[in-house]
C-alpha cells in the first residue's frame, strides 16, 4: 500500500479531492515514520477538530484533504 493510500485509509485524503501528480509522488516519498506521525496525529486529535479548523478548498490542504 501506498503512502496516499495509507493516508486515504486514515481519512487524512478524502477521495473528492484533486491532487496534482507531483503532490501525490511527495506524499508517496515520505518516510513510514513521517506517515505514522500524520496518521498518529489524526487519530489523537479526532475530525471534529479538522473538519472545524479547516475548509474544503483552503490552500494549505490541511486536514480532510491532506496535510
């Protein structure tokens, strides 16, 4: 499995949104320790937390996009 499938298993990338092919090969290039942290992240914090801090469509894609 993939880095972007792992995070999209997480729900750290909903499947709607668009990703450029180089953001989804700088994800893949990321180390499993740096996947663990993103995921490990999430689960601590819960989607309450992301779905109100961060906007479908805000540049900086954090949250339910991507971090």
């Amino acid at each position: 499995m993939t880095n972007f499938e792992r995070l999209q298993s997480a729900g750290l990338i909903e499947v709607h949104h668009s990703l450029t092919a180089e953001e989804i090969n700088s994800i893949n290039q990321l180390s499993a320790t740096e996947v663990d942290a993103l995921i490990s992240v999430r689960t601590k914090l819960g989607d309450d937390f992301f779905q109100r801090k961060v906007k479908v469509g805000d540049s900086h894609r954090m949250g339910t996009m991507a971090i």
